[in-house]
C-alpha cells in the first residue's frame, strides 16, 4: 500500500512538472506564426495608445480593420481602414487594392457634406500612402511575407536581439503567454536604447491580442500598447469589397461610418 502511495505521489508530481513547462520562445513563435498563416481574411478592432520621444501627451486611436490577405504583396494584405482620432473626434477612412489607395478625413457633425477623396497611383508611386499612426494600425508586421514572428527566430535577428523570453499571465480574463523581445543597445548615435516589446500571445489559438513597446533615445522615453479584438475571422469577404474607383472625387462619409457601427465603433 505503501508503495503504491509513494508511485501516486511520483505520478502527480511528474504531471504538474511537466505542465508547469513554460513554452520555449522558438515554439512560441513558431506556433503564432502558424496561427496567422491560417488566417486569409479578417476583420478586427485595434485600440492603441501611444507616448513619442519628445511629446508630454499620450494620442489614443481606435480603428476598425478589415483585411484580405495577399503575403506577395509589399503591403501583406489590402485592407478597408476606418480611424478614430482621439480626443479631437475626427475620423479618417482608409482604403487599399493594390494598385490604387484612397483616403478622406470626416466628422460626425457632417456625414452628408461631400468629402474630397485623395486618390493615389501606388503601382506609379510605390506608396500607399498610408503614414504614421494609420500605417501602424494595419498590423502589417503579423501578415507580410516575412511577419515579424519569423524574423525573430532567424539568425539576423541576433544582432539586434538580446534575449527572448516567455512567461504565463493572465491579460482581461484570458489565459496568454507572454512574448518578451529585449533589444541591444547601440552605441551609436541617434539609436533607440533599452528597447523592450512585450507580444501577449492568447493560449487558445496563439494569436496576439496585445502589444507593448518600451525605448528611450537621447534621455526621452517612448511608449506604447496597443490591444486587438478578432471580430471576424476568415469570414467571406469578396476581393471586389477593397477594389477603389479611381474616377470618383467626393463623397458622403454617411455611408461608411454606419458601415462601421455595426461593431459599436
């Protein structure tokens, strides 16, 4: 009886060992990389929050995003984008086929005044035309050809990669790992120094649901986090819904801003 009391305890302790194993970085990439490769359309919401280098103020964006995947593309995916600027209220719509980009800034004051539509060549200009907050807000970097998760477990990536770690959390009520990217220091100047990203990877699916970025740069500090929401995933999106007529000139912002409600946006 002995004995076999000792055998249970030996089994238990083995089994919580083993589980106890947090997830090694190389795995953990892997398997996102993995997760995101099944993914051929998507619709999701984005909130980020962002401290640059020489401003006191924190900008705060939301965006609703729908994307159609295409990896050869230099952009990784066309995408439908609609931006929530905070707190002046101003919102800016965003679209993109592949050879053509388009763009127009609005308020819900006057959905149905014309807004000028600026139209670009991309295929001519070799832009999108999307810059700054509205470029960082598309995850381009989880769904190009080589997503940032396959370029850190190349062997580039030690040289401008210290260490990465992992480790189990809890993030609003749902189970993560933890992805952990310590960047080097430079000893040159005009470098970002004491760089840390922080992936936070959900259990379930290994897909990412938030991102943090710490750094600093001539004594100023930069921050950022930034939280998506999976609406839809692989839901049918015909390729026509990105597809931009360049002919028209303006529009009434009505129309897309009730498209995006329906997300309670």
């Amino acid at each position: 009886m002995r004995k076999q009391y000792i055998l249970l305890i030996l089994i238990v302790l083995f089994v919580n060992s083993a589980y106890s194993q947090i997830i090694k970085p190389h795995t953990l990439l892997k398997r996102t990389d993995t997760s995101l490769n099944n993914i051929k359309t998507l619709v999701y919401k984005i909130n980020k929050k962002s401290k640059f280098f020489s401003d006191n103020d924190t900008l705060q964006n939301t965006a609703i995003c729908s994307l159609y995947i295409a990896p050869e593309n230099k952009m990784g995916a066309y995408h439908i984008l609609d931006i929530k600027q905070l707190p002046n209220e101003i919102y800016a719509h965003y679209q993109y086929d592949g050879e053509f980009s388009t763009e127009f800034l609005y308020r819900t004051d006057s959905l149905d005044y014309e807004r000028k539509v600026f139209t670009t060549n991309v295929l001519e200009k070799e832009t999108n035309s999307i810059g700054g907050i509205g470029y960082s807000l598309l995850l381009k970097d989880y769904f190009k050809k080589r997503n940032i998760f396959k370029q850190y477990r190349s062997p580039l990536a030690k040289i401008f990669i210290i260490d990465i770690t992992t480790e189990e959390s809890v993030y609003k009520k749902v189970p993560v790992y933890i992805l952990n990217v310590y960047g080097k220091d430079k000893p040159r100047a005009n470098r970002i120094n004491s760089s840390v990203e922080k992936y936070y990877i959900r259990k379930s699916d290994f897909l990412p649901i938030a991102y943090s970025f710490y750094g600093e740069f001539e004594g100023m500090k930069e921050t950022e986090f930034t939280e998506i929401e999976y609406l839809e995933i692989n839901p049918e999106i015909p390729l026509e819904t990105f597809k931009i007529d360049p002919a028209i000139k303006e529009v009434k912002p009505k129309l897309y801003f009730e498209e995006i409600q329906k997300y309670q946006f």
